[in-house]
C-alpha cells in the first residue's frame, strides 16, 4: 500500500496510531498511564507473533527490561524541558528530562540485555536524541531531524541559523554513521523494525530465530560484485544492510546462512580498493559488539589491502576493531575471497586473532606486501583442501566459491546445533552501543 506521508513534514500520528500500523493486527495492550499523565507512553505487542514492548523514546524501557524483550522506541519529542507544558527554563525535568533520570540511566546501564531499536518518526531533540544515540539499531524518517537541540535554541545560542535538514536530516546522519536505515514512508519504517527484530533473539541468551533456508539465489562465483557474492552467498533475500552511506569501503548488515542469523561484515573493493578506514573499523566494532552481545554469529568477507596510513585514526581505530574481535565470545568465521594484507592481517581472521574458520578462495593473496606470490596450490586449488604452508596467517582450507556457502553452513551447523541459544558475550555487551 502506498504511503501518503509528506517528506517534507512527516505525519504527526498518533503513539496508537504507529503502533497499530507497527505490530500484530490487534495485540497491542497499552499500559496503565503513568502519574501526572493522561495517556499511557506504551505496553506490550506482539510482532511476527514474537511479545515487544513499544513506547515513545524510552519510557517504556524498563517494562521491556523487566519482561526481557526487545524494545521498540518511537523517537519523537523536543526535549526533556518542553515536555509536559510550560515550566521553569531553569528546572530540569527529574523523572524525563536532561538531568539524566531514569531513561538515560537505565539506557546507559542495560548492557544489551534486550535488543533496543529506535525509529526517529518526528522531529527528535534532547532526551529523545540521547535515547537514539544509546539504541542498538537506528531507523530515520525522511523529512525528520534528529539534534540535540532544535534550529531556534541554536540560534538563540549561537546566532546560527540553519534549517532543520542541515541540522539533523537524513543525508547529515546517514553519512555519519547515526542512522542504520533510512526510510522513505513511515511503511518503509515499520518494515525496517520487523526485518531488524526478525534477526535477533528476544533478549541475550534466548533462542536464536532460526529459520527454513531455502534455495540458494544462485551459485558464487570468483569476480561479483561484493553485493551480488552476498546475495548468492546467504539465504534468498535475507540480507539486510545497515549504514550503506556511511564508510562505504565496507559492507555491514544482518543477513541469514542456511537459517542461522548472522552478522556479516564484507570488504567492498570498488570503494577504495576496500581499504579499512577509521569509520569502516567503527562500523565494523559496532557490528561485532551487536552480534556478541546477542549471540549471532559474524561472517567476514575479505579483499582489502587493510588499513592506510593516509585514513585518519585508521591505525588506532583498527586496534580498536581488533580487539572486539579477540574478545567477541561467538562464531567468527572469514572468507578471504581476494587480499588480506598488510596491517590488516591484525584485523582479518587469516591473523588467526580469536577466528574459528577461515577460508581463502583459490588466488588469494594473504600476508605483508613484500611478500612473494602465494604457492600455486593456493593460487589453483579448485576444492575444499588442506591450506598452503603461509606461516601464522596461513587459512584453514582453499575453497572454491561455488562451494564456499556449503562448508560455511556445515561449520555453524555443527558449532551451533539445530537448536541454538544465543550465549552472548561477557564483555563486548557493555562496551558502547555507539562510537
């Protein structure tokens, strides 16, 4: 059905109203309003038959907590100190406001025990921005803008005068890294939140979803583009990027192989050679830190020359994405389907830095670049074999691409079971959930 929802000034529904069109026709029970208010700020739901907790923000968080749920927060709001009607400029709010009560701190301090989505579907300012920057998965709205402050209180501020796009609009977050997903309708919104969720599991260490694979699209072949290699590679139109515009050296979404959800992180060679820049290693650790605090398994592809000393903090922000990696407690599985090379063995799995497979198709090219040619059983092996003698990074097999998603679905299947809990991580669930 076609959206009617203006991009300019998205439709101001009401919370009932975007929940209604969110979940299962007819579940959503609302909460009992909270003192001092008149409607309630959310309740319960179910999508896809699986029970949500739903609300504007966060202020519903701690019921989706209590009840270890994923959360869904509709961001809309101007910020803690005009909520609620006219009040004193000089007194913050102590239950919602910028003062740090309990959304923030419980936000801060949840540790990825639940999954928590924010979807900015009106103009978001103050509490309600800090809700979406502490959120899992970010969904923006065409047409909205997300700031810690408004246009006017800037101007009053700073003299600056700037439009609401120019401050916090979807071509300012998608480029840096804020929004997950932008969406054109507040249809393409809600999609996003079901794709989001389908792909997790209700709270950490709760069943993964797995589900029926389905055929394979097509077979992999060796010279794709990288976005075709993962649509051929993971389950029939399972892939579901995240931050396409941001860093874009580097692909990252939620996708499925033979069922299991998987995190997948893949170089992209026709940006930049696929080289890691500072914001690709960001993009990457947010990825990995999601996907261990949840307990989906992370899947690399790799054809990059590794980090270049020409890319701002690239180094640090490498070592930084190394050690996620190390400490990532889930599967880490690695194809190498060109390069792995230079400094950026530290952070591909061929480095044997905490990797449970790896795999490099026939021609690869793995180690420092003085290195001589790889060995021509490396260069030619057309089956699944035993690796070429390449030192500590040498990959566990040669496998051709055509073969590639069989050993990879066959090595989660044994690791993971039939059946599989999500067992998250212990640290990387309380490192940042931005950076």
């Amino acid at each position: 059905m076609a959206d009617d929802i203006s991009q300019a000034k998205p439709a101001r529904l009401t919370l009932p109203e975007h929940i209604e069109r969110l979940v299962d026709p007819g579940s959503y029970a609302p909460a009992a309003p909270a003192a001092g208010a008149t409607e309630p700020a959310g309740g319960e739901a179910l999508i896809d038959g699986r029970p949500v907790t739903v609300g504007y923000s966060g202020h519903a968080l701690e019921r989706a907590l209590a009840r270890r749920q994923p959360y869904v927060g509709l961001s809309s709001g101007t910020g803690g100190l005009a909520r609620g009607g006219p009040r004193n400029l000089g007194v913050l709010d102590p239950i919602w406001g910028m003062s740090g009560g309990p959304m923030l701190l419980e936000m801060c301090r949840r540790d990825r025990i639940v999954p928590v989505v924010s979807a900015v579907v009106r103009h978001s300012f103050g509490d309600s921005s800090f809700f979406t920057g502490l959120s899992d998965f970010v969904i923006q709205l065409r047409g909205t803008s997300m700031a810690l402050t408004g246009p006017r209180v800037l101007a009053i501020g700073t003299s600056e005068r700037v439009t609401m796009e120019e401050l916090g609009g979807v071509d300012v977050h998608r480029h840096n890294g804020q929004a997950d997903v932008i969406a054109e309708t507040l249809d393409e919104v809600y999609t996003a939140i079901r794709r989001i969720l389908s792909f997790l599991p209700s709270c950490a260490g709760a069943p993964l979803p797995v589900r029926d694979p389905g055929a394979p699209a097509g077979p992999v072949s060796a010279g794709q583009p990288m976005r075709t290699l993962i649509d051929d590679l993971c389950d029939p139109g399972s892939f579901f990027e995240l931050k396409r515009d941001f860093a874009p050296s580097l692909i990252t979404g939620l996708a499925r192989l033979d069922g299991y959800p998987v995190g997948l992180v893949a170089s992209e060679p026709a940006r930049d050679d696929g080289a890691w820049s500072g914001d690709a290693c960001l993009k990457a650790t947010r990825l990995v830190s999601h996907c261990d605090a949840f307990g989906l398994p992370v899947l690399f592809l790799v054809d990059s020359p590794g980090p270049r000393e020409d890319h701002p903090a690239a180094v640090s922000r490498a070592m930084m994405l190394a050690q996620a990696v190390q400490l990532a407690e889930v599967p880490k599985c690695w194809v190498v389907t060109g390069q792995a090379r230079g400094t950026g063995l530290l952070i591909t799995g061929s480095a044997r830095v905490a990797t449970d497979l790896v795999l490099a198709w026939p021609g690869a090219r793995v180690g420092y670049h003085d290195d001589p040619a790889p060995p021509a059983d490396l260069r030619s092996a057309a089956d699944p074999g035993p690796a070429a003698d390449l030192g500590p990074w040498a990959p566990d097999g040669v496998v051709a691409p055509a073969g590639t998603r069989r050993v990879l679905a066959a090595h989660l299947r044994a690791v993971l079971g039939p059946a599989p809990v999500s067992r998250p991580g212990k640290v990387l669930r309380s490192w940042p959930a931005g950076f």
